[in-house]
C-alpha cells in the first residue's frame, strides 16, 4: 500500500476534521481490539491509540482477502486502507469499509492480555502491556490531560516554570526519607565531595526563584524512602509545586482552590470519554463528585478544630484504630478521612497544625504553638496537598534550622531572609493522588505508568 500517499494517518486528525465525507479514502496503522465475523459480513473494532474509542472496520465476503481478515488475531498490528461511511446514528461518526488489510504484526499464542476483565494485580505485573488495557488507556491520557492543564494554569497567570535539582544536598521535608545517591559504595562522598540524595521535594530549590520571578513553580519526580507501604505512598511521585511571593497562606489557600478546579474541568471538558468510563467502570459517582467540586467551596478548619471533633466522634463511640486522640499528634489518614468523609463531606483545608509535628521552614503563629500551614485533604485519598507560608523572619528560621541541624548546609536558603526577602507561601500537589481522586482507582501503583514501591521494582 502507498503509506506515503494519503493525506489522513491518525484517527485522531480525522475525528477532529469538520468535514468528513463519505466515501473519503484512508489509510490507518493500528491495532486490533476485536474482530468477529459472520461467513458473510466482518467487524474489526479497531484503534490507533490516537484516540480512546475505537472505530469498526467492516470487510464483507466480496474481499478476496475475508478468510485471511477474519482470522487475524485480537491485538495484532495492522494497516488498512478503505473508504469513510458517516454513521451519525452510531456511538462513532464513522465507521471504516475495508478495501485491504495487511498484517504487520502477529501476536503469539501466549499473549497474556485477553480481551476480558483482569485483575489489577495482575495487570501491574504486566505494566509494559497494561496501556493497551481500556482502564489503562483512559488514565494514560487523562495523566497526560492533567499535566497539560497544569502548564497551561500557570503559563496563563504568568508563573515561570523553573526545573529544580534532581539531586541535590538537602532534606526539604526533614524528614530523613531521603534515597541516597553514591557511586561508589566504599566513597559514598566522594564523587560531588558531599552526601547527596534524590530530592524530596524541590520546594527550597524554588523559593529562590520565587524571590526573583514572583510567581513560580516546579513540577517533575520527587523520591521518598518511606517504609509504609500503603496504597496512597510511591517511592517516586510527581509533585506540583507552586511558590509565590508577597502572598500569605490565604493567597496560598485561594490559589489551591482555583488551580484544582481549573485543572479537574480541564479534563471533564477534553477527556468526556474517558471520564465516563471511570465513571460506569471504576466508580459510579466519580463523575458527579468532580463537577461538584468544581462548583463548590472548599471548607477550611483549624487543626484545633479538627482534633476535638475527632475527639467528640470517639466519645460518641466512633472507633479509629488508633483511638488514643490528643492536640499535637500528628493526624492518621483515618482521622483526616472521617475529617473530610464524614464531617465535610467534600474537599476541606485543616489549618495551623502545631509547629512539632510540621517542617522548619513554616511560617510561626503569634501563639508560638502552631505554624501557617494548610493541608488540603479529599474523600477516599486524605492528604493530596500541602502548603505553607514560609518563615521570612531570619532569627526565628535559624531558631528551627539549628533545632534540625541543617543551618550549615542550608545557609543560602536562610540568606534569602536577609537579602530582600519578604512573605511568600506556596504548596505541593501529589499529582498522583489527585489522579486517584479523579478517577477512582484506589491504588497508586495504578496511576503511574511504572510504579516504584518498597519491595517492587519490575520495570
Ligand atoms: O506534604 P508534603 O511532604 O509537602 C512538601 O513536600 C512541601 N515541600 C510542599 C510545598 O510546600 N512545596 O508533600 C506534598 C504532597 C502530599 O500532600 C501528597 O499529596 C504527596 O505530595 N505525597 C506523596 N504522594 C505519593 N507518594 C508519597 N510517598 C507521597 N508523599 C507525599
Ligand atoms: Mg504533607
């Protein structure tokens, strides 16, 4: 067949042309994702990958190639060359009349996806074939979606991207989950003459940005070596990471709440389709809960507030597994789940949490107890962000910086505060948490196209 010759290749180019015309010669490369037939009358359900639904390939016993159409195999590669037939009545525009099919890839008998429901279990051992799998296929582009959406938020307020350090020197969080970079066991220091590790969060390596461009953001892989191995924890995530100067946590706060709106209606407008599979086949509702997210106002409660309801809801006879509730513990994924679950019902922001159990570099109340940071917690996931206003005070960031014991290390970062330094916030986005929420898929091993979790590293 003459490839070059014809002027329509991807299915997606000729869904989004204006005016199809029957009888339109084409010419597809794609893969078989069905194919019955009668002695008579053939269909092939059939898909390039450029969009999520597939278009049917008719071939009928006038071919006097049918036999050999009729046996090709569920999931082979193929091209085919045939004419447009409108089909307004149809779920698809158009369907495709065959006038050849050439078969430019077989599949072996022992092809492990079939064309029936699989576990995820399953699947995940599978994961170099699982993005031909429909649930795959609909969150593979609704990944893609939302990260475009991410950029095209920011870019049209004018916040610079800024790609901060893979590797790097510091902890941001603190909180010793670092993975350790060496390259060569017995030196480990030696190759950059310092102990480096992946980075946690590129946060620090923003605020200086912040401090030059105003509005800015990160977003790329962060790594953690933390040891719970639970259904919302990768050792590699993306995170969105917005920082922005003269801004408190209210900005902060207003900022979230726009951003995850826009982001969640970007793809309830571009990917209909692949929504409303999520939402017949991964969680009824799921649909619903984000157009109402999108319209409705995020609750906001202080930590304080929180710890006495989880406290009432014990005396009430709630039970958590860990029941034991007091102000200044750090909150359980069941506490922030019945906080946004059962008391608000929706997304809610707990505020000003107490200063020990937070990272050093947030913002000191004048209570001196509790620092200017919001978690923004969801039904079925919990914690999916978290932000602060940051310390800019020098003396009192150098307090909490000598406590830690990274003021030598992080001395640039505590210069900011004396060199033209003023109040800036910002926040992290899980953008893989917000993927489960959006979609329903309660694992993050499911979200991601390759996932790292302690004890898995397949791929
Ligand atoms: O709350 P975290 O640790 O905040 C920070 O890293 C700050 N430096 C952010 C900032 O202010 N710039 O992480 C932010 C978010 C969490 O709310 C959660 O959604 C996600 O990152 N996250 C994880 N996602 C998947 N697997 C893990 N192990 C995660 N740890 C955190
Ligand atoms: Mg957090």
């Amino acid at each position: 067949m003459e490839r070059k010759m014809i002027i329509a290749k991807k299915l997606f180019t000729l869904l989004a042309k204006e005016e199809l015309k029957d009888g339109l010669e084409v010419f597809l490369e794609g893969w078989v994702r069905g194919n019955r037939d009668n002695g008579s009358i053939g269909f092939i359900e059939f898909n390039d990958g450029t969009t999520f639904k597939n278009i049917q390939l008719v071939y009928t016993s006038e071919n006097p190639n049918y036999n050999n159409i009729s046996h090709i195999k569920y999931a082979s590669a193929i091209s085919v060359k045939g004419k447009i037939k409108l089909t307004p009545t149809n779920k698809q525009p158009f369907e495709i009349s065959v006038d050849e099919i050439s078969l430019l890839g077989d599949v072996a008998d022992d092809y492990p996806l079939q064309k029936k429901r699989h576990s995820f279990e399953f699947l995940r051992d599978i994961a170099y074939l699982r993005p031909r799998a429909n649930t795959f296929n609909a969150l593979f582009r609704v990944r893609n979606a939302l990260a475009f959406a991410i950029h095209k938020f920011f870019q049209e307020r004018g916040f610079m991207y800024v790609h901060t350090p893979i590797i790097t020197t510091n902890d941001a969080e603190g909180a010793g989950q670092s993975f350790k970079v060496v390259e060569d066991l017995k030196h480990p220091n030696d190759f950059f003459n310092a102990s480096a590790s992946l980075t946690v969060s590129g946060q620090l390596h923003v605020e200086p940005f912040a401090l030059a461009f105003r509005d800015t953001y990160t977003f790329g892989p962060t790594f953690r070596a933390e040891h719970s191995n639970t259904s919302r924890h990768a050792s590699e995530f993306w995170m969105i990471e917005p920082e922005i100067a003269f801004a408190d946590l209210e900005d902060d706060m207003v900022l979230i709440e726009e951003f995850i709106k826009y982001i969640i209606s970007y793809v309830l407008d571009n990917c209909p389709d692949e929504m409303n599979f999520f939402n017949t086949m991964i969680e009824k509702g799921v649909l619903e809960k984000m157009k109402h997210i999108v319209n409705s106002k995020f609750k906001v409660m202080t930590y304080t507030e929180g710890v006495e309801l989880l406290k009432k809801a014990v005396e009430e006879g709630h039970k958590f597994e860990y029941n034991n509730i007091e102000w200044g513990m750090d909150l359980q994924s069941e506490h922030e789940r019945y906080l946004t679950e059962v008391i608000a019902k929706g997304p809610m922001f707990l505020i000003d949490y107490p200063k020990e159990i937070k990272s050093f570099y947030m913002k000191l109340n004048p209570d001196n107890k509790t620092v200017a940071a919001c978690d923004l917690l969801v039904p079925g996931v919990g914690e999916i962000c978290g932000g602060s206003q940051r310390e800019e005070d020098y003396d009192k960031l150098k307090e909490r910086m000598i406590a830690q014991g990274n003021v030598e290390i992080l001395d640039w970062y505590l210069n900011l505060r004396k060199y033209g330094g003023c109040i800036h916030s910002g926040f992290g986005l899980g953008f893989d948490r917000l993927l489960m929420y959006m979609t329903g898929l309660s694992n993050i091993r499911d979200v991601q196209p390759y996932p790292r979790c302690p004890g898995s590293i397949k791929y």
